[in-house]
C-alpha cells in the first residue's frame, strides 16, 4: 500500500461533518483589500519558513530542504494581485497546495534547480518533486510556549484550589439544604476530583425562595464559573485549516509524498504528520485532548484544527528571536500600511525528533 493509499483509507473514516472528501472544493474570491494585521502575519510566516529552512540546511548531512510553496510578495489592493491569487486557486484545482518546503536527499537534490522551486512551473519539476522525501507546511503562532504552559499551570491550579474550597464550604454549611432540595448535587459534589474536574458537568440551581437558598445559589455559580476556566482549551497548537486538507490530500494524489506541519512557536516548534492528523479526526472520542475544531479569529475566522502541541513531536528545542522592525507601505488613494517584518534568529533542532517524525535513520 503507498503514502497515498494509506492517506486515501484515512479519509473514508473522518466524518463527512468535518470535512467531505467527495465534495468538490469551493473555489474562492480574491480579497478587495489587506490589513496591517494580515501583512504582518504573513511576514511572520515568511520567518517561520525561513527559520526552519536555514536549520536543516545547517544541520543537516544527508538532507537538503528546498522552497516550493506557492508565495509573492504582492497583497490584496496591489496591481497585478488578483491574476496572482486566480493563478493560485487554479494551481489548487490543478495540483493542491504545494507545501512550503521539500527535504531531499543530497543525491537526489538537483543543484540546477537550486535552493528555490516555488516560481518554477509545475509542469517542469512534477517528476523532480515526487523524489522528495517529505513535504512540510510552516506555520508559526506569535507566543512563546513555555511561559505560556507556565500561565496555564497557574490557572489551572488556582481555579482548582478555589473548586474544592467552594466544594467543601457547600456540603459543611448547606448540605441540609441540599437533602431537601435536590440530594443529586451531594452526590455530584463528593464526585468532584482532580480527575474528573476537566469533564464535570452539571446545571447550577438557581433558587431563590430563601436567602441561605439564595447564597447557596450564588456559591453553585462561582462553582461553576471556576470549573469552566479549567476546562478551557489550555494547550497551544498546530493549526491546519479545516479548508486545506481537500487540496493538501489533493497534493499527496499526485505526488505520493508525505506531508507534515511544523508549528513555529517564539522558543520552540513542534511537528505532526499529515496522516496523524487524518488520523485523530476519525476518533471523536479524542476531540478536546488532543484537538478541537473551532473558528480561528487571528485566521479570518477560517474553521481550524488545532492539535495540541503536547501530543505532537518537538522539532526545536530551543529558538532564538529574531530581529524586528517597522515597515510603512503606501496602497492606491494615499492609504498607508504599518506591518512588522522579522529577520535572522537561529532554531535549534531536535534531531532525534525530527528523524523519529520523517521517519528517517539518518539525518
């Protein structure tokens, strides 16, 4: 069974509510007009990118990473932008979505071709491509993940703390009450542990006829309020979009490479394969764990998955910051852009990781 086949089988099993394979693609409009917010995204993806390109090529002996994801500098409101962007959704209908770097091997790297086959047509490199041994889409989030998981740490820990104070104080100072209103709630209360806490689930009481029964409400409410801060999404993620995979999956038809996403984080990256993704969206029973699927603001509010980083492979272990400054840019009638672009820091790979996850001996 190829890459392919494998890929192929996963998608029969993901439900059609999430993604349906059989469905053509919707094919969409170029946007009228860019934000300062969009272009500074982009450049931090360009960064992403970047960094991760330069880390193989000077780590690695075996390997060479080259560009290949579709890109140009022109934005929406610039001339010539929307020939660019109806080229692109005609290449997705064509090919799928190239991911933003190959990694070959050093005897199959073909050095005419150079470091970068993004602008190159298809056509020309579609046997060159297919030697690829992976196929890795970069995307970067504007955090830095330890101090982040240090935050939630203690969230988590002081929300829990005032969970079982709550707790406590309602079944010694009320639980009379709760004998004569409703005895389920004693037995909810007592069940509420530090394994359960992230799945607890119930309907606060909202009574009224007395003022210890007002209270008692009142503290049923804080109760619950703590309880769904915890169980909050508190992880960060990888964050493929719902609408690629149809044209990633339409990509891996052709090529037969595997794919994976790499998410560039301000101090770490992390990676996942393609397949596993497939894979976690046939097990409903892992949603919220391991992933949610949810509108994503910071990405124009596309349907995002987003793949918790702790159940995925570490690629870097440590990044240095880049360089960044502001840029102003002049579009049609006078409007400006402010942006920020980024430059340099250096990633630092987890080879072993990063071996385990391209499924590789050597590096």
């Amino acid at each position: 069974m190829t890459y392919f086949d494998e890929i192929r089988e996963l998608t029969k099993l993901i439900p059609t509510t999430i993604v349906d394979f059989s469905v053509n693609r919707e094919r969409t409009s170029p946007p009228t007009q860019a934000s300062s917010n969009f272009i500074t995204n982009k450049e931090q993806g360009d960064w992403a990118e970047d960094l991760i390109y330069r880390a193989i090529n000077e780590s690695s002996k075996n390997y060479v990473a080259v560009r290949y994801g579709k890109s140009d500098d022109l934005i929406a409101g610039d001339e010539g932008f929307d020939k660019f962007y109806n080229e692109f959704q005609d290449e997705l209908d064509t090919i799928g979505k190239r991911p933003d770097l190959l990694i070959f091997r050093k005897e199959d790297f073909d050095s005419s071709l150079g470091l970068d086959i993004s602008k190159i047509n298809h056509n020309i490199i579609y046997d060159y491509v297919k030697k690829a041994i992976a196929g890795l889409e970069i995307r970067s989030s504007a955090f830095l993940i330890d101090k982040y998981e240090q935050e939630m740490q203690r969230r988590s820990k002081f929300h829990s703390e005032k969970v079982f104070e709550i707790k406590n104080k309602i079944l010694s100072d009320y639980k009379d009450l709760l004998k004569q209103k409703n005895k389920n709630y004693i037995e909810l209360l007592e069940s509420i542990n530090e394994e359960n806490i992230h799945i607890i689930s119930f309907r606060r009481p909202s009574w009224k006829a007395t003022e210890r029964l007002q209270n008692l409400s009142l503290l049923f409410k804080e109760l619950k309020s703590h309880i769904n801060i915890i169980q909050k999404r508190d992880y960060l993620s990888i964050t493929p979009k719902v609408e690629d995979l149809k044209v990633v999956y339409k990509w891996i038809e052709i090529f037969n490479v595997p794919h994976y996403y790499f998410q560039v984080f301000f101090d770490k990256s992390f990676g996942i394969s393609f397949k596993e993704i497939l894979a976690f969206l046939t097990e409903p029973e892992k949603e919220g764990e391991f992933y949610e699927i949810s509108p994503d603001v910071k990405n124009q509010n596309k349907t995002t998955i987003k793949i918790n980083t702790g159940k995925t492979k570490q690629v870097a272990y440590k990044i240095i910051e880049p360089e960044h400054k502001s840029i102003r840019k002049e579009m049609g009638r006078g409007r400006l852009l402010f942006y920020v672009t980024f430059e340099g820091g250096t990633a630092y790979l987890n080879i072993e990781n990063l071996k385990s996850l391209l499924n590789i001996d050597d590096f």
